[in-house]
C-alpha cells in the first residue's frame, strides 16, 4: 500500500502514548475486545516487523493459551482488516495487515504511529544538544511528548504488555528529564523547580530526577535543601534497594562544593556558630500514622516546664520506628532553630554506641573544642547540659540498646525535646511519652505500596494488592521489599509474588531485595536474647494457637509458671512477643515464622514433638476441671492426667478459661493429628473433654474439622481407641449442629471402633447419644434395643453416671409411647442418680428431662418447678445452649396453662438465645412455640411466619418434624390438633 492511503481524508492514524486508539481519515475507529486490541499493539510496537503466530500467542496468553489460540487470531486478523481497509473488495489482498509466513504484518508508513513520531523527535533533539543547539533540541522534546496522554496502553491484557508499557514509561521520563534539564539551562530554576519537585516525589528512585532538583535548588542559592534531597535520594536507595547513589547524584552532590563568583558554594558557613543539622532525610513516601504524627508533633513543640520532652519509640524490627521518628523530627524541626542533633546508637548490633562517645560527638556539634571535652560520662553529660541551656535544640536517638545508654541525654532543659527509638521498652523516663508501634493497617500498607510500584497498578489488582500485604503482615518493611521488587519487575503480576509468600516455609526467603531482608532484621533482635530467652522465643512460636497463656508457656518450656511468665515478659520488653492481655502471649505472624525457623535448626525433631506434648497433656489435665462432672468423667474414661493443669475456684471461673482457650484447643488438637504417631490419644481425650464448648455455642466447624482429621489419623495408624474417640467427639458436633442424618452414620462408627478397641464405656456413651438420634428421626424400637444394651454395660461396670445418662434417654421414648408412668419413675431415678454423683451440669440435664416428661403427663405445676430449677442451673454455669433450650421448654408449659403471653415473651428470649448460639434445631422448636403462642394471641400472621421459618429449618436439617410444621400451615398432611412439634432436645 502507497503513502498516499495515509494522506486527506482516508488517512490511518494510530496512538500509542495513552489509550490505544486509531483513526481513519477524521473518524476514530471502534477498535474491537481488549484481545483483539492487543493484537493490533502487538504489531503496532513491532513498527512494520512481523509478528509470528507464537508470537502473538506469547503475548496475549503466556503459557496458558487457549484451545483454538491459531483460530482466535485469524479472527481478529479479519476483523481489523475490515476495519482498516473496508474499501477492499471480495477476493482482493489486504495491503495493510497482511499475512507473511506464519504470521502478520502491519504496513503503514512511520508516521502514521504517534510512538515512532515520538522516537523521531527524542532522537532529533539528541543530535541537536550535540550541535549546541539547545532550543532546536528543547522544541523537539516538547514535540516528541505532546501526545502523551497518561498511562501508556490503559487496559490491553497479555503478559507481555506490562514490559511494553514500563519500557514506554521509562522513555517519556528520560524524554521529560531531557527538556527539564534544557529549561533549568536555558530559563533557570524558577520556572522549573516545581515540576522537578512534583516528578521526584512522584518517582523518589528515579535519581536523575532527583539530580536535577538538586542543581535547580543549588542554583536558586538553597544549596542546603539541595543537599537534603541528595540525603533522603541516598536513604532511599540504600533501604528500597541497597544501593549507593549513582553517577547522576554523585556528581549533583559534588557540585554543592563548587564555590560561585563570590567565593560562596551557598552551604552553611562553616567557621559561623555551629547550627548541627544532622537529621537523616526524610521519607518522601512516608505513610499513614497521621494522628500519632500528629499527636507527637504537639507534644514535641510545645515548651513545658521542668525539663525536654521525651518520647521513647519502641516497637519490633521492621516496624517503621526509626522512620516515624524522622519524619516527626522533620516536622518539628522549625521549632528547634539552634539544630537537631542524630545518633544511631547501634543498639541491636553487637557493639552499642558507648554513651560518653556519643556526648563527645554531640558536644563537637555544638562547638565545643576537643581540648575542652572531659573524658568522664558525666562531667561530658554535665557539659551537654550546659550548652543546650538557652537553646531549642531536638535530640534524635536512634536504635536505643536500653535505658542505661540513652539516660545521660534526657536531662535536658524544657526547651529542649528528644526522640528515642528501640526494640526494647522502655526506654525513656516515668514522665517519656511511650509509643509502642504496631504494624500498619491494611488500608496503610496498601497506600504504601501504591506509592513504592504506583497507584495505578494497585488498583487494577486490588484483591491480589491486599493478599500481598496480608501476606506480610502489614509490616511496613515487608511490605517495602515487595513494593521494591515489584517495581523492579513491572511484568510481574502481583499474584505472581503473593503465590510465592503463599508457601509460610518460604515466605522468610522471598522478602528480600538486594541486601535487604525481613530477616536480617529479625535476626538483630534475636542476637540481643541470653540463652533462655533465645530457647522461650523458639519454643513458644511452635504451637498453632492464635495466643499462648503464661500457663501454656510454663507447659511448653517445662518450666514452673512464674519462671514461664518473666521470660515471655522479658520478650515482649524486647518487642519479639506482643502482651494481648494479662498473662497472654502472641508473635506477629512473621516474627513466629522466623521463630519457628530457629527452632528448626536448633531444636530436635524430639525436642519439638516434647514441648508440643506437653502442651497437650497441660490442656488435657486443665479441661479434667474445666466443667462440673468433668473429672468425674475423664476418669470413668480412663484419661489420666501426666502433667499438673490448672484448677479453678469457681464454674464461671473455669468456664471463661474454657471459651478463652477454645481457639487454642483445637489448634493443638489439629496439630497433634498432623504429628507422627505418639499425640493422638491425649488429642482425642481432649476433643472428647471439649464437649462443654459444644453446649456455650462454641467453637462450630472447627471442632469438627479438627475431629475429623484425628479420625482420619487414627484410622491410617491403626489406633481404633482414639478412633472411637474422636469419632464420638465428632458426634457431639454434629450433635448440636442439629445434623442428625451425618450424625447416626458417626455414632455408629464410634460404637464400631470402640467396641473393636474394647473401649467399653466409650461405646457405651456412643449407644446412647445414637439411641438419642434415632429417637429424633422417630426410629423408637431400634432406639430401645441400643439403651438396653448400653443400661448393661454401665450396669456391669458400675457406672453411675453412664446409667443415669442412659435413663435420662430412655425416658423420652417411653413419653412418646405413652408409657407415663415409667417415663416420670426413669427421669427420677436419673436425677437422684446425679444428683448423687454431686455432678451439678447433669443435674441441669436431669432437671430438664424430668421437666419435659411431666408436662408430656400433664403435670403443668410439677414440669415448670422442675424447668426452672434446670433454667437456674444452666444460667449459674453460663450455659446458654441449655439455657434457650430450657426456655423454649417453659414457653411450652406456659402455653399449656393458657398464658399466651408469657409465653410468646419465653420464647422470644429462647430464638434469640439459641440463633446466638447457632443451634437451628432448637431455634426451630423456640419458633414454632411462638407460633403457637402468637396464635394464642390473635397474631395469625406472626404464627404463619414462624412456623414457616421453622419448617424451612427443619426440613434443611431432614428432621421429621418438617412434616408436622407444615400441616401447621395448612400444606401437608400430618398433625392438624394445633400443637407444636415436639422439635426439642
């Protein structure tokens, strides 16, 4: 195709510089799908290249094409050339995306593409700064980047565009730093200034930019602001990436000392009264923290009397304790008109800056001659005193070892201020301002990611954003490594470096850049730790709990408790461990994945399964005492205790420990089912121990994750006991969650491997609690057979507790079958048998069974005393299952005695009890007393709605009862009398 197709009218345009776009003549082209867009970038960036067909399949799909890739690229071939040329006839060639070989062409003349017009331009203005001829050069820039139209190619997918596009951003900058510089030549600072100023700060690594700031403010005479930019270019370089300042800076810094005609190089006068300005520079980027910025900046710069402000910074490596503090010395810095004075004290290193070294250095500062400077610590702190007097001067010590190093600095006067920062705390006095820094927010750590790989790309990949700062646990120098890799690899998608951090035994290794590691700077914090810190700090991060208790410590370190506690104590001082509560541990998630990483090349295999042991035998023992009944029943099961627990003085008591640890149980539960063979048994104990969770509501799909994987480690190692056991754990959370259909499959596995394990009790409690759900799904004669055989087992080894629990079943099947009499003579016998046990939580449970089969005979009076007292029970033991349960019981004698309004208020208070405690089955029960209640009441609408929402629950859970409810509502066949289902425990 001829030049002239490219000129009037007819004339093909494309852009580049921006949104990909292309014109015909004065109409812009519809240019198709962001695939099909692609295809066309492909060609256009390759300016009249071929691109072959894996050409186009690497760029657009990577390696994961899809099935018909070859067809999929004829098609946009076709339509791009119906778009380009639809003059051309059938069964004439394309003259403009053409077919060559194996694959395509795009034939348009060069300046039809506004990247090569750019690049024409860009090398026109080269050739004319070598001629001398700086204007020509300065017109051809401004020529070459007046396209630009933002982001180059905005939302063109492939794997390749990334690369494209950070090359094509990288030329504009080099463009716009070639005129830039050509302004400051030709026009002088004024005029160019505030555009270097917006650049830099937009791109602070770009260290060209940041040179030519600093010759436009040298030039503007403010030679010290200049050097200010080359020291916050070079912190930046050194922390972001670990490099020294390049050629570009180097030699903007050394013309700072070039004196102009007057003999001035415009830095500070030297032989003038000493003004120390030693504060590092700031963070251009710095992030989030406002209001404490905020709040420390107040306190910094208002004079009170007395003597310095002090605020003492402590916080974990890795933190941004040393760069809040700079960047709060900065802001203050006005305020202090006679110097700020910096020292990094070294205090994680293994040499702390001597106090008496640091005084000289300072002392020197504030021009005092070496022959006057004492050598004692303190006639040097009495000299540092006097010179401050009279003077507003800001202290900045960084990196504090402890309070012994920095306490010959706080005695200044009030006109003075100092910032202290440490891993230890604290560090400063009584009357120091102390600020223990936690990690960033998530909204925090995204910002600063924007600003380290830019704002754009972040938000075009904001879930995998968020992932990638979770994943490093919103440490701010976690999340500047990945910022800094990232932006050094600007094809890289993010999820690319979030499946990286994904694999927790690697995550450590990935966060580096250069020389600059997370663990590097962990590792300084563990040097400082004496021997038994070092062997607590390992130890204590094996455990998978959220916390660790100083109780818990004490087991896993083997040591007696308050040995435990001081060490946790002493790391928390030390900023390894964070104080959640009183005598309650945690790690940041990355601290204990270096800690775990020490533990596994200092600790044997042996000495890790040991303390993760003993942390589960502690658990065990503490849950024998947990609850009323549970020591009774750990040793009618034969669960011994190998190790002391805790006891406790009260059931409230006991029962907080219980709902505190819950999350801790099961995660050592879980991972003793992943550990070889050894910790399965004391696991399954504590899973079956556990069971007073189930009844406050907690912990729900957890505990039966975590019965579920000790089953399935049971089974493959053969252990049939702790099978059975943790089997019938399993049941009671299934139990509860009302999943009757799963839960007799369950119980029958746990009576298969119980009995196979001889286990007799065990299988004994499983017939019992599968009796119970038979009974539920209406399965009466096999439900008799099962308590009989279980009455016999108890019977034969005098088991008390497990026969008055088998009567307690048997009675509710002989009040369906109308047998009252027995009924009430079991659920008597069954209270004194507890009551004789001295087992106040089944007394509860005695108390409501008995209640429920005389209000089934009628005995109104009777059932409500006996349901109140179980209601007093439960409430005194924080029971709030049992609780709404036993209400929504007592909703049903009120009914039954004509006081519809009590109780529709009963079963009020038991639907919000039981949706608390997430039982359906029992909130199903609670809802279609209130309809009957409601009905009682004249509210026929209110009945209908929840008896409806009771049969949507029931017949989600499979329960019988489904049917009775909807012929409540008029739908089905079933129970027409009115009354409500017998839906209840």
């Amino acid at each position: 195709m001829g030049r002239e197709m490219f000129t009037g009218d007819t004339g093909l345009r494309f852009a580049l510089l921006g949104r990909l776009r292309a014109w015909r003549g004065g109409r812009e082209l519809e240019l198709g799908s962001p695939q099909q867009q692609a295809f066309l970038a492909v060609l256009l960036l390759r300016q009249e290249q071929a691109a072959s067909v894996a050409d186009f399949v690497e760029a657009l799909w990577g390696g994961n094409p899809p099935p018909r890739a070859v067809g999929t690229l004829r098609t946009y071939a076709s339509r791009l050339r119906k778009l380009l040329e639809p003059e051309r006839g059938a069964g004439e060639s394309p003259r403009v995306l053409v077919s060559v070989a194996d694959g395509y062409a795009l034939h348009v003349p060069r300046e039809a593409v506004d990247l090569a017009r750019f690049e024409d331009h860009v090398a026109s203005a080269g050739r004319a700064r070598a001629a001398g001829q700086l204007a020509e050069a300065r017109a051809r820039l401004r020529l070459a980047l007046e396209p630009w139209q933002g982001d180059p190619l905005p939302g063109i997918p492939g794997t390749a565009m990334d690369a494209h596009r950070a090359r094509l951003a990288d030329q504009r900058l080099t463009a716009l730093e070639a005129r830039l510089e050509l302004d400051l030549e030709l026009d002088g600072p004024q005029l160019v200034l505030a555009e270097l100023t917006g650049l830099a700060a937009h791109h602070p690594l770009r260290e060209r930019l940041c040179a030519l700031q600093m010759q436009a403010l040298h030039r503007d005479g403010r030679s010290a602001e200049a050097l200010a930019v080359y020291d916050n270019a070079r912190l930046l370089l050194s922390e972001e990436l670990g490099l020294d300042p390049g050629r570009d800076l180097a030699e903007a810094r050394d013309l700072l000392t070039v004196p102009d005609a007057t003999g001035s190089t415009g830095l500070p006068d030297l032989a003038a009264p000493p003004l120390p300005a030693q504060l590092p520079g700031d963070l251009a980027d710095f992030t989030g923290r406002a209001a404490l910025v905020a709040d420390l900046c107040t306190l910094l710069s208002s004079e009170r009397p007395g003597a310095a402000a002090v605020v003492a910074v402590s916080g974990a490596g890795g933190v941004g304790k040393s760069a809040l503090a700079v960047h709060v010395a900065h802001r203050v810095r006005e305020f202090f008109p006679h110097g700020q004075l910096y020292m990094d004290l070294q205090g994680v290193g293994g040499h702390p800056a001597d106090p008496a070294t640091v005084l000289g250095s300072f002392l020197r500062a504030l021009g005092v001659d070496d022959a006057a400077i004492p050598e004692g610590l303190a006639e040097r702190s009495a000299l540092f005193r006097a010179r401050l007097t009279g003077r507003r001067v800001l202290i900045l010590l960084d990196n504090a070892h402890g309070p012994e190093q920095v306490r010959p600095f706080l005695s200044g006067p009030p006109s003075c201020a100092v910032l202290v920062t440490s891993r230890a705390k604290p560090v400063g006095p009584a009357s120091a301002r102390l600020v223990d820094l936690d990690v960033m927010t998530p909204g925090e750590a995204l910002e600063l990611l924007g600003k380290v790989m830019g704002r754009a790309r972040v938000a075009a990949e904001a879930d995998d954003a968020a992932r990638l700062v979770s994943a490093c646990g919103h440490l701010p120098l976690a999340v500047r490594i990945v910022a800094a890799r990232l932006a050094t690899r600007p094809a890289w998608p993010l999820g690319a470096l979030h499946g990286r951090l994904a694999d927790e035994r690697h995550r450590l290794a990935e966060l580096r850049v250069a020389d600059l590691t997370v663990e590097a700077a962990f590792a300084l914090g563990h040097a400082q730790l004496r021997p038994d810190q070092q062997r607590a700090f390992r130890l204590l991060a094996l455990p998978d709990g959220p916390h660790v208790s100083s109780a818990a410590a004490a087991a896993v370190l083997g040591l007696p408790e308050p040995e435990a506690e001081a060490l946790c104590e002493s790391l928390v001082d030390l900023s390894l461990l964070e104080s959640v509560a009183p005598g309650r541990y945690r790690y940041h998630d990355l601290l204990r994945l270096y800690a775990r990483g020490r533990a596994s090349a200092e600790e044997s295999p042996e000495g890790r399964a040991a303390a993760l042991r003993r942390l589960l035998e502690f658990l065990v023992s503490t849950v024998r005492t947990s609850y009323p009944g549970a020591l009774d029943r750990a040793e009618r099961l034969g669960m011994t205790a190998t190790v002391p627990g805790l006891s406790f003085a009260t059931a409230e008591e006991a029962g907080a420990w219980l709902a505190q640890e819950a999350p801790c149980l099961v995660a050592a539960v879980r991972q003793a089912a992943k550990a070889p063979d050894g910790a399965l048994a004391p696991a399954a104990d504590l899973l079956l121990m556990t069971e007073g969770l189930l009844e406050r509501g907690r912990p729900g799909p957890e505990f039966e994750q975590a019965a579920e994987e000790v089953v399935a480690a049971a089974l493959r190692l053969g252990d049939r006991r702790s099978a059975g056991r943790a089997y019938l754990a399993l049941g009671h959370g299934h139990y509860y969650a009302a999943r009757l259909r799963e839960l007799v499959v369950v119980y029958r596995q746990a009576v298969a491997e119980s009995r196979a394990a001889g286990d007799a009790l065990v299988m004994a409690d499983a017939l019992v609690l599968l009796a119970r759900c038979l009974y539920h799904l209406r399965h009466h004669d096999e439900t008799r057979a099962l308590l009989t055989e279980a009455l016999a087992v108890f019977r034969a080894h005098a088991d008390r507790l497990g026969e008055a629990n088998a009567l307690g079943a048997r009675c509710r099947v002989r009040q369906t079958a109308g047998e009252t009499a027995p009924a009430v003579a079991d659920a008597e016998e069954a209270l004194v048998l507890h009551q004789g046990l001295g087992n106040g939580r089944r007394v509860g449970f005695a108390l409501y069974e008995l209640g429920v089969v005389l209000g089934a005979a009628g005995r109104t009076a009777e059932s409500a005393a006996r349901l109140t007292e179980a209601l007093a029970f439960f409430g005194a033991r924080c029971n709030r299952l049992w609780e709404g349960l036993t209400l929504s019981r007592l909703a049903e004698n009120r009914l039954a005695t004509g006081r519809a309004e009590e109780a529709a208020q009963l079963a009020r208070t038991a639907v919000a009890t039981l949706e608390e405690v997430r039982n359906d089955r029992g909130r199903a029960h609670a809802l279609a007393v209130l309809g009957s209640a409601l009905v009682g009441l004249g509210d026929h609408d209110g009945a209908r709605a929840h008896r409806r929402t009771a049969h949507e629950i029931c017949a989600r859970l499979g329960m019988p009862e489904a049917d009775d409810l909807l012929a409540l509502l008029g739908a089905g066949p079933g129970r027409q009398d009115g009354a409500e289902p017998a839906l209840g425990p």
